[in-house]
C-alpha cells in the first residue's frame, strides 16, 4: 500500500492503455495506469484532452512527445489531489456504514 503523505512525484511512472484510447463526445479519452516505481499499482485514471486540440496536435512535429508531457502533466496533478487527501481512519468508515445501514431499515 502507498503512504501517499511520504510520495514523491518521482516515485511514479504511467503507461498509456493504447486500445483504451476513445473519442467521447467532444474529448478524446486515454485510460492512464499509474504505478509506483517499485511496482505496486497507484490507481487508474482517465485523462480528457479537447477531440479538436488532440486533432490539432498529431498534425504538429513532435506530437507524440507534446502528448506526453500534457498527459505527464495531468498524471502529477492526480498524485497531487491523492497526496494531499487526508485518508479516513478506517474507524470512521466502519461508523459511516453503519450509520447508512440503520438508516436504510
């Protein structure tokens, strides 16, 4: 398990899910799979980028790398969000359930 209060960006590497790639709407969606570097699976997600921009782009030089380092970018911002949630204490969670349950009787 990740102690996301001691990460560090670097500690992180993604991969692209290739055939996961969709165009939805007026986004063209890339399924991302962050990883810690000593392995362990960090959480998926999934990166938006305007269907026109990308569209834009691959006409560019380079296209790929700009591609990288947007999705790059958007990557660290999701560590970001994990490393500054304060985690529930597990204590609390039970509590909330519970109180979900009874409520639902």
């Amino acid at each position: 398990m990740i102690d996301w209060t001691i990460a560090q960006l670097e500690d992180f590497s993604f991969d692209v899910d290739a055939e996961g790639i969709q165009e939805i709407g007026p986004s063209q969606v890339f399924p991302v799979k962050v990883h810690h570097n000593d392995g362990t699976p960090a959480f998926t997600c999934t990166i938006p980028i305007r269907a026109e921009f990308y569209r834009q782009l691959k006409q560019t030089a380079d296209w790929e790398t700009a591609l990288l380092k947007i999705l790059k970018s958007r990557v660290r911002e999701e560590i970001l969000k994990r490393k500054k949630r304060s985690p529930v204490p597990i204590e609390d969670k039970l509590q909330l359930i519970g109180k979900q349950i009874s409520t639902a009787d």
